[in-house]
C-alpha cells in the first residue's frame, strides 16, 4: 500500500469508535485504528496474554458477536476455519475501524496470574491471605487460648495480633461454631470471619495525582479491576500544582490540616464510588495501595511539605511503614493496612517508582525510558543495572491551563486532532460540540501543524503564501484573531483554535 493509500485509509477511519465488551458488560469509546488488545487493557478489562499484545502467543483469543473484522495472517494460524466464520480472532490483530461487540472469554486457564495495565503478566502474590479454619473447640483437657487455638491452625506462618482482633476473637469462634476464616495481611492476623470467606478479597489501588485521583477496585483472587472511578483532586481551590500548595501551607497556619482533609475526602469519595460500582461489602476491602508524587502524598498524611519547595528540598521521609486505610481517611476494613509507594526524591514521587514497577524497567536488561506526564512531569531511564530519574513541571501546558482555547478533558473537549489534505477531523470528549482544547488534543494539533508542515522547525507559523503553497486545502484554517495568528480547529461563532503563543 502506497503512502497515499495509507492516508486515505486513515483518514476514512472514524475518529472515535465504540466498544462493547461481554461479559462484563462494559461500553466504551477509543480512538479508531488501536487494537481491541490495547482498548481493553486502558478499560481494565483483562484478555489472556503472555506476550503482552506483541501477537507471539496467540492467547488473547475474542469472538467477535457484532461488526466486520478482516482475518489476518495470524487468526489463520491461531483458529480453525469453523472458529474463523464463528467470529473468532486475536485480540491484538484486531485494528478497530468500525464499532463492535466482543465476547472476552474468563482467565480460567491461568487464575493465578494477571495481565492488567501496561499488559506485563505477573505472578498474583498478594499479602493478603484468606485461610478456612474448622477447629476444634475448647475443652477442660484442651484449654489453649483462643488467639492460641488460631495461630496453631497456620503454624506455617509468625502472625501478630492487634488487640483489635483479639476483642471479636472469642466472640466470633463461638458464633461461628468454630468454623471461620482468618484474614491475613503479610504478617499480621487483622480478622476472623464466620464461615468460609476466601473466595472474596479485595484491594483499592489509588493514584493520588495533583489533578487527578484514580481508585481501581481489584479483585484479590485473580488480579483483576473490579470497577475503577476518578475524579479532580479537591485540593484544587489551594492551586494547580505542588509549589501552590507548598506554598499555602507556609502562609496560612490552617492551610495544611485542610489540604489534608480534602485529601481524604477525594479518597473516601472514590473508594465509596468503587465499593458501589464493584458491589462488594465494605469490609471486604483489606488493603489500599497509594502512589502519588511526595508532595501529595505528605499533604495526603498531614506532614509539613514546606522542606520540599525550598533548597535543599529534603524529604520527611522516603517511605511510611505501619499505615493503616483510616491513616487516608479510607473507610473499608478497620484494620486494612496501607501501602504508600516509597519517593525516590523530593520531586520524583512514589507514582514513577510504582509506575518502574509495572513495566519492569528495573528488570530489563534492554535500556528502557519511562515517562510518567502529569502536573509534575517525572522521567526514568535505565535498566537492571541503574536506573536515573529526574522531574519538571509540567502539567499547566499538557492539561492545556495556559492555553486559549484550553480546558480540562471534560465534555466538549477536542481530545483528538487528524489533519488530511483538506480537512480537519476532530475527536471531541463526550462526542458533544467542540468548545475547548484539553492536553491530549494540544499534543495530537502541534503534532499534525508539524506533520503538514504549517508550523516550521521553529514553531511558527507559515505565512499565508507559504501555506497556500505547502497545504493549500488547510491554508484558509490560519487567521488572526485579536492581533495573534491562529489555526482554526473549529470556525464558528466560539472558534476553537491554537495560537501562537500557545505553540
């Protein structure tokens, strides 16, 4: 196929296409031309794979129930021609041009393991652990304590036990018949349940982002996103990024205390959305999981941030041992612990050593550049051996706060830019008029402006007679609105457009 073909196909390709996955029920929009593979894995939606969507080990096997997909070379290998006419296809072969329905068949060939996120297979190990106890009650000849009588039932394991345990210990053993199930997180004996409970076990992951929060409910039994919710962070009112914040809580007294409450209440919010959606009792939940940069996740925990925005900007502390869910204003089991992802420095947080973590960086032996773009840019680049990270701000121009036309990804935001010969095609957030220009959809337009040649090497835009010569079917989109050259993205009586200066 010739480049021009290519073009033409891309650009009859919709911006936006719609996805329906089954079983689990869940409808929803991604850009055309991204793998069925890749839509599910931004969604939580897990598809059998060891390859990670590379098209090596032919796992990631869907049926296809509603729309046309080609066969490619792969299918052929990987399916019967029965399998084939029945719908049958790899996942990651499946390059979306049109809506679809898609039946993802259970991870039952592999319960223990779990491809989620960046779609690296990792081995579930999970540090909370439900055992099924039916002991034997006490007697005059056998009167071991009951806390006792317990940890002898795991003597494969040195447990503790808070004195929280120990008040329902008695209690819940006789109710129970003594018949329960004791629930474990790494070393510690944090609940006894009557009956046999093991099979539900749940965690909440957060993502405590300057801007954002993201809370992700996964089930323990086999890695999987239950439901994930995310929301602005409510700290917005105390300013954009962390030097705001640092910087409220050196002027008011009480600015601090209030920070972190409304840490905790973006928290307690999420987790209430998710326990919801994921429709789970609340004490079901046994663990929480925080990664965030080190300013907000010291705001998060009360501690002063204010040696963080001042030389030699120096850290409380790298990482917090013996947390508690309650410590972040979480309300799920009374006794869950938390994990708070350790920083690696002032300015690069627990989130880029969580995010090191999941893409495996720290085991390659390739060298490898992990980009983590939020408010506070962090970068890492290294492999088994060493690995240096570094960090910048950057979340006022990619969350488009400077800009124009720029405002949040919500509903009306140009998302997605695609510039053809004669053409501007838009993906817009929520699939509503145009009325603004978000991070992503900033990136996607300088993107295009460069490609078609309408922005030079640098970042200025052509003159009218050298766009008519180098674009001629987009050279009308560059204009000058109160004094500023332009392109228009979307002409109207509220243009949305990228000037100048936002270049």
């Amino acid at each position: 196929m010739s480049a021009a073909e290519e073009l033409q196909e891309d650009a009859a390709a919709p911006a936006r296409v719609r996805l329906r996955f089954s079983p689990s029920d869940i409808d929803v929009k991604v850009p055309g031309g991204v793998t069925v593979f890749d839509a599910a894995s931004w969604n939580g939606i897990a598809i059998d794979s060891t390859c990670g969507g590379h098209g090596t080990c032919r796992k990631c096997k869907v049926q296809i129930t509603e729309g046309d997909v080609p066969v490619s070379k792969l299918d052929n290998r990987a399916f019967t021609p029965d399998e084939l006419r029945a719908g049958w296809r790899l996942a990651c072969r499946i390059q979306t041009a049109g809506d679809l329905a898609v039946e993802v068949p259970p991870l039952s060939t592999r319960p223990k393991a779990a491809t989620v996120g960046v779609g690296r297979q990792v081995i579930l190990r999970p540090s909370i652990v439900k055992r099924h106890l039916q002991l034997e009650e006490a007697t005059l000849s056998d009167q071991r304590t009951d806390l006792q009588r317990v940890l002898d039932a795991m003597d494969d394991l040195e447990l503790r036990a808070s004195i929280g345990v120990v008040r329902e210990l008695g209690r819940t053993l006789r109710a129970a018949q003594w018949d329960v199930t004791a629930v474990v997180a790494d070393d510690e004996l944090i609940g006894l349940e009557p009956g046999d409970t093991t099979g539900r076990r749940y965690a909440i992951a957060f993502d405590l982002g300057t801007t954002t929060v993201v809370a992700n409910l996964l089930d323990l039994e086999t890695g999987t996103p239950v439901a994930v919710k995310s929301m602005l962070n409510k700290q917005q009112p105390f300013g954009a990024d962390v030097i705001s914040r640092i910087s409220a809580t050196m002027m008011e007294p009480e600015a601090l205390a209030k920070l972190r409450d409304l840490a905790h209440e973006t928290l307690a919010e999420l987790t209430d959305e998710v326990i919801a959606a994921g429709d789970v009792a609340r004490e079901e939940v046994y663990e929480v999981v925080l990664a965030g940069n080190a300013t907000m996740t010291q705001l998060a925990l009360g501690i002063d941030p204010e040696p963080l925005g001042v030389a030699p900007f120096v850290m409380t502390s790298e990482g917090y041992p013996g947390l508690r869910a309650t410590d972040l204003g979480v309300s799920i089991h009374p006794l869950a612990p938390a994990t708070v992802f350790p920083s690696l420095g002032a300015y690069v947080g627990g989130d880029i050593t969580a995010g090191i973590l999941a893409t495996g960086l720290d085991r390659d032996r390739r060298l490898r550049l992990f980009i983590d773009v939020g408010t506070n840019c962090e970068i890492a680049i290294g492999n088994q051996d060493r690995i240096v990270s570094t960090a910048a701000p950057a979340g006022p121009a990619f969350e488009a706060a400077s800009i124009r036309c720029g405002m949040r990804a919500a509903d009306g935001a140009i998302e997605i830019v695609k510039l053809t010969d004669d053409a501007v095609e838009l993906g817009v957030i929520g699939d509503a008029e145009p009325i603004g220009l978000c991070g992503s959809g900033l990136v996607d337009a300088v993107a295009e402006l460069v490609r078609t040649g309408l922005l030079d090497a640098s970042g200025k835009y052509l003159t009218d007679e050298e766009a008519a010569e180098r674009a001629p079917g987009l050279a009308s989109r560059l204009a000058t609105i109160e004094g500023e050259r332009v392109f228009l993205l979307h002409p109207g009586d509220a243009p949305v457009y990228l000037s100048q200066r936002d270049v």
